[in-house]
C-alpha cells in the first residue's frame, strides 16, 4: 500500500495564504507571438480608467509579453486609436 505524500508546511502556508500556481499570460496561452497594436478591445483592458497601463503583476502577463503589450499601446496611442489620457 503506497503511503500518502505529507506536504511541509511552508506548502500548507502557501496554499492558506491565497498564494495560487503561475500560470500562462493572456498572450501565451492564445499562443499569439505579436500584439496587435489594432486590436483595441485586448488592449483597453490593459488599461485603467485613467489611461495608466496596467503592471505585469496586475496584468497577468510575463515579462515578454508585458513589452509587446507596452509597445503596442504606445503605437496605438500614436495613431490616435486609444488615448494618452482621459
């Protein structure tokens, strides 16, 4: 009979402390190697109300795609599709 695996504790902390498992960006998971700087319902949600772009943390996004993202607003910020502020 195989014996349970026992978690330590610093697991157990983690798991109580709202701590959850990384998962894949926005982007990683649609497997999409570009970001569209067109696609202006993806990037307003990026955005706050203010116009601020979101951080990665708040985002969900890794770091690569972070500054596809940041590249993609400024371009569309330039274009006058979204923005500079509000």
């Amino acid at each position: 009979m195989a014996t349970p695996i026992k978690k330590t504790d610093s697991e157990e902390k983690m798991r109580h402390a709202g701590v959850r498992e990384q998962t894949q960006c926005r982007f990683c998971r649609r497997g999409e190697k570009y970001v569209d700087y067109k696609d202006i319902d993806t990037l307003e949600r990026l955005l706050t109300h203010r116009g601020k772009i979101y951080s990665r943390k708040r985002s969900g996004n890794c770091a690569s795609c972070q500054r596809k993202v940041n590249v993609a607003i400024k371009r569309a910020r330039y274009m006058a599709l979204l923005p500079y502020t509000i």
